[in-house]
C-alpha cells in the first residue's frame, strides 16, 4: 500500500468495497479480489493508528507535582 494514501482516503476505498459487496450483485472473482484488497486496506488503517497512537503522549505529574509528556515510545520525558 502506498504511503500516500491518507487515512481518510483508505477508509473511504473500505466504506466503497463494503456497499459493493453488501450489494450481493458481483462476480465471485470480483468479489474475493475485493475481499483481498479490503484485507491489505485495513492492515495499512491498522498501521497508520498504531503510528499515531504511538506519537501521542500523555501529560503527567511527576512525584513534585511537575507536569511532564509521557511518550509511549519513547518512555517518559519530564519538563522544567
């Protein structure tokens, strides 16, 4: 999957397979070539939230009463 792609744009392709494939009225090859490509879809919307879950931090005190960003990547980076 291209990096390219946005979120938004790989979900729209996913919400896209989903009514043609709900309809009932395709092909069976066309169908599991769709099911494919949904597969590869929502492993790259998987990856692209496990990345930004990672880059997400959360705001903390430290045992002073200091707040610092707790990075889940990265472990913790306390403030001034």
């Amino acid at each position: 999957m291209k990096d390219k792609l946005s979120f938004e744009e790989a979900l729209k392709q996913l919400e896209d397979i989903t009514v043609k494939m709900e309809s009932g009225e395709l092909p069976l090859d066309e169908s599991i070539n769709l099911y494919e490509k949904a597969k590869i879809l929502i492993k790259y919307c998987e990856e692209k939230l496990e990345n930004i879950e990672n880059r997400i931090g959360e705001l903390s005190r430290d045992e002073n009463g200091k707040f610092y960003i707790k990075h889940s990547e990265e472990g913790n980076e306390k403030g001034n």
